[in-house]
C-alpha cells in the first residue's frame, strides 16, 4: 500500500464502488473479454488510487474498469472502449 | 530553438506565484500508475509520428539521440494537486520530429508503450514547449518515470506527459486518451484547474 | 446504497512488531462485519485534502468496537500516520464493513488452509478469532510467512490456538534456533501437508503481498492438480 508503483486487488474497490452500486460487489463474476480467463471483481488487479483507479485483468492486464473521482461525482468506465459514466454522489 | 541559459527566470518569483490554484510543492516526485510498468530497452525503442492519411516517420534510438538535443528546467503540475519545481530534462524538441511535416489535423493521440494513451491538441506540441525527454536530473529517465522516453509537455496536468511514449497520431478531430475517456478534462490547463471533463 | 462516513475514535494502540500496530477504534452506529472484510479509512488533512485506503479487520465484530491491523510503510501517505501520530481519543472516519468475497463464515464447516505472508495475516486472524469463538470443531490451518521470529503478529494467541487451530510458522531470512526447516521463501512442500487434509470443497485463503499471493497461488494450483480440487477454492487477498 506504500508503495505507489504496486498494485492492490479488486477487494479495495468495495469502497468506492458502494457509493454508486447497491449490491457489494467484489463476488461479481467476470470473464476477461481479451485472454478469456474468468474469476471475480475481487481478482482483478488495482492501480492507483490516484489520478483514477484501474482495474485489469489479473493474466493479461485487460482494462476491465476505471473509476475516477472528483467532489461531487463519480466517473465509471467499464471496459476499454466504452464511454464514462458520471454518478452524482453529492 | 537553442536554449540559453535554461532555468534563468530573471527577477526572483515567489513560489506562490509559480504554483497553480489547487496545487501545493512536493520535493519528491511521486510515481503514479495506471497498469504495470513497461520495460523498454533503448534499443528495441522506436518513435513513430503517423499522419491523418497514414503517412508514417519512424525513429529508432540511435537516431533520436542523433537529433538536436536540447536542457529544460521547467515546473510539472500533476492532477493529483503537486507541483514540482525547477525539473531538469534533456530531450528532442517536439518540432523537429515535425519539420516539414504536411498536416491539417488539429489533434494529437499519445501512443504509449503498456497501452496509455492521452490526446492534446497539436499547437500544444509545437514552438518550443513539448519534448521527447530521455534524461532527467542528469540520469537516464527510469522506467517508473516513463524511460526509456516520455512525453514532456509542462503547461498540461503531467498525465498529457505520456511515459514509454512510442508515437504520435495525428488526428482531424480530438479522440479521447486513457484519462480524457475515463472523467479527466480534454485539455488540462493547471493554471485555470481544468482537472474533470466539465471544469 | 452508499456506506455512510462515521467518525472512529481510537481507543488503543499496540505494537505487533517494531513497525506493525493493533489500533482499537469505537465506531458508533457500525453494523456488525464477517471475518476477513475490511474497511476504508478516511483522513482529512486542514486544507481539505483527503486520503482513503483500505485497511483489514483483525477480530470479529465486537459491538461497536473495531480492531485493524496497520503495517506502517515508510514513506508511506496514511499507515505511517495511523500507526504512530494518530493521538489516542482523536477520530478518523471509516466507512465499511466492505468485501464479500474474502472472508470465512462460521457456519463454514470444512477444514481451512489460510496462508499469511507477512502483514497478510490480519483478516486471516478476524477468521481464526471467529472460528474460537464460536466453539467450531473444524480445522483451521494458517501457514504464516515471516522474515524472522520477531516479525510474528499475535504470537501468543497463535502459539496457544487450541486443538482446532493448526500454526506453522515460516521464516524467509532468520530462523530461531534449532529450527527444523532452514529458512527461505515458501514452497510446495511447506504445503503439502496443510493442504492434503483439505475437502474438495475446503476454502483456502491466502493474503500477503502481490509476489507473495501469486507464488502461493501457482503453488497451490499445482498441488490441486493432481488431486481434483478445484483452483476456484482458492480467494485471495494482496496489497504493495
């Protein structure tokens, strides 16, 4: 957690994403749409917090999520190619 | 397009006035990152600008460094709200990699090696005030901090300062990057907080 | 629906080792947590700034009382803070419990591997303080990575766990004398036996480090291999 070059797993994106979704969300299942390779939100691998959180597949780094925040909202983007959702979370 | 006496500013600025609104100094340079590091060789490095019709110039290491090298010292605003004062870079001046180079696109998208992108206009690439940068602090620029080469565009957040920077796509129209896709601001002005997309 | 911010008091604070601290908090109004969550700790410097992170639960809920397990990195933005600066009384604010996926229920019955490398042990020990607690006649097993004897936390109730508790401790650079195994990084035959007394449907735990978590895990797989139990058992945990 010191160090900023490392990663975390998808466990610490329970906080962040209970501000925007209701159901807890790290047994979420999901297959890598890239290399296939299927297991939890909980698996997926963490970069960040700052400037955004990144969320890649744990076998081929696959951009599974990015989640960006600023005071009043939250940016969630789900995937590699799709747009960002903005939450209103004030 | 040679430098002069880098890192002269004339009369002393306070630093208050040298840091953008929202921004408080660090001394040291923090590493941010959106995936793992990228480890490049030089040698396997190549640098290629791509036009809006598919034209492509290509450098490899070699014949970057044969370019005309030029010493910054200039300050870098993160959006992360540091600052950091009086870096010191060595690099290739962006317009010499675009001397004579046809183009009507307004629009630049950052390749990086590892899959970043980040996209910027291309006046902001130009006349003096963007780099290729190799070198920092007088060392070879680590990986952490984008070696072997990166993005150096000082008047942006750092995040348009694209690290494993491998080329540049010229585009008519602004294609989003990594970070302008996901919430960040198309453009990035520290000195008028341009930090969300909406700002 | 979002978790609400509450304000946690800090009630007491205990070394571990020469860097690794217990922090007690009271939280009014907290909800009750499972073993093996975590929470968000959130800190709010004079300018405004704010800095969250994530931080394991090291025992079961106990009314309103919290207990974490913080790891103070140097250099680091928060844990240094939490572990050595936060003056007892003052508050910080926590929002949880959080995560499903890494934790052990009491109503589990099968027998348990958990491996711990390092401060990875925290939520592991939130389980085994649960399964003593609730008087469960499984086995729980912890194998528990260190660099040397005094990088040990929760020695004394890890030492003295009962029949249903199961330690091995694993010492990568030093080991105390007369130990039987040398020291060094785990391998597949510090596993061979915690796991062989594992069902096929036997959660298995591991939390410590990136490096740490991906050794154990191909480890793991490799020793599942053979013997038809499924990688998905497997939920793990890793920080820095």
């Amino acid at each position: 957690m010191g160090d900023p070059g490392a990663f975390l797993d998808g466990n610490a994106l329970a906080g962040p994403l209970s501000e925007i979704l209701s159901v807890e969300p790290t047994t979420a299942w999901w297959r890598c749409p890239h290399c296939k390779r299927a297991g939890s939100l909980a698996q997926l691998h963490l970069y960040g917090p700052e400037p955004g959180i990144t969320a890649r597949c744990p076998g081929c780094a696959y951009v599974a999520l990015r989640l960006v925040r600023e005071e009043d909202h939250i940016w969630l983007t789900l995937g590699s190619e799709s747009g960002a959702f903005r939450f209103r979370t004030a | 397009m040679t430098s002069f006496s880098p890192g002269f500013r004339g009369r002393p600025h306070s630093l208050a006035q040298r840091l953008p609104p929202g921004q408080y100094p660090t001394e040291s340079f923090p590493v941010l990152s959106a995936g793992p590091t990228p480890r490049v060789p030089a040698e396997a490095w190549s640098f290629t600008v791509t036009t809006e019709r598919g034209e492509t110039r290509s450098w490899t290491w070699e014949q970057m460094m044969a370019l005309p090298q030029q010493d910054t010292v200039t300050d870098i605003h993160c959006v992360t709200r540091w600052s950091k004062f009086d870096t010191r870079w060595r690099g290739v001046s962006l317009d010499v990699f675009f001397d004579g180079l046809e183009t009507t696109a307004g629009y630049v998208v950052a390749d990086s090696y590892g899959g970043y992108t980040t996209s910027l206009p291309l006046a902001d690439l130009l006349g003096g005030r963007a780099w290729i940068a190799h070198t920092y602090d007088g060392y070879a620029l680590s990986p952490e901090h984008g070696g072997p080469a990166r993005l150096l565009v000082p008047h942006l957040y750092f995040w348009k300062s694209a690290k494993w920077v491998r080329g540049l796509r010229l585009t008519p129209e602004d294609d989003p990057g990594f970070w302008e896709s996901a919430g960040y601001h198309p453009y990035g002005d520290p000195w008028r907080e341009q930090r969300h997309r909406g700002d | 629906m979002a978790l609400a911010w509450l304000p946690a008091r800090l009630v007491g604070r205990r070394a571990q080792t020469a860097t690794a601290r217990s922090l007690v908090f009271t939280v009014p109004g907290w909800p009750g947590h499972l073993p093996g969550q975590h929470v968000d700790v959130r800190l709010t410097a004079d300018d405004g700034y704010q800095a969250v992170r994530s931080y394991s639960l090291a025992a079961p809920a106990d009314d309103d009382r919290l207990e974490l397990g913080v790891q103070a990195v140097s250099g680091g933005e928060v844990s240094p803070y939490l572990a050595d600066q936060l003056p007892p009384g003052e508050r910080v604010e926590m929002r949880g419990p959080l995560g499903n996926w890494f934790v052990w229920r009491p109503e589990q019955t099968e027998p348990v591997l958990s491996v711990a490398g390092g401060s990875g042990v925290v939520p592991l020990m939130a389980m085994i303080r649960a399964h003593r607690s609730a008087g469960s006649r499984s086995l729980f097993q912890l194998v528990y990575s260190v660099r040397g004897p005094e990088d040990v936390w929760y020695r004394e109730e890890l030492e003295d766990g009962g029949p249903f508790l199961d330690v091995r401790f694993l010492h990568t650079r030093r080991s105390p004398h007369g130990a039987a195994r040398a020291s060094g990084r785990i391998t597949a035959a510090d596993l061979r036996e915690p796991t062989a007394r594992l069902d096929p449907v036997s959660p298995v735990y591991v939390c410590g480090s990136t490096g740490f978590v991906e050794t154990v895990g191909d480890l793991l797989v490799e020793l599942f291999a053979g013997r038809g139990k499924e990688p998905a058992t497997i939920r793990t945990e890793h920080f820095g």
